[in-house]
C-alpha cells in the first residue's frame, strides 16, 4: 500500500506524470503486494479489482516501451 499512495503522491506533486513508465511499474509491484495480501485473506472482490489494475499497469508498461 505504501507504494500506491507514494506513486499517488508522485502524480499529485508532479514529480512523476501518467505518461512515465516509472509510474506504471511503481503502480503494478504496489498491487501485486496488495493481490498477494488479499489472496491470502480471501478477499475476492478486492483482489479481482487490483489484478485488473495489475493488467492495466502491465499493458500500459508494454504500450509504452513499445
């Protein structure tokens, strides 16, 4: 969690935008962390929603390496 709200801190500051690749990956390890917690404690719901924003992260990353 604290890699989200630090990439989100990043966003909001201006330290980092939506078209840096950094913040994209910083995004994808930060849910992937959430994903393994929320597997573990079984909640569902939460965990589809973060590996959709893995996905989301990882295809972002690959457009833009591309």
């Amino acid at each position: 969690m604290v890699l989200i709200l630090s990439d989100y801190y990043f966003l909001a500051n201006k330290y980092l935008d939506g078209q840096n690749i950094l913040y994209h990956i910083i995004n994808a390890l930060g849910s992937l962390g959430l994903t393994v917690d929320l597997f573990q404690k079984k909640a569902w719901p939460t965990f589809v929603m973060q590996s959709i924003f893995i996905l989301i992260a990882l295809y972002t990353i690959t457009r833009l390496l591309l």
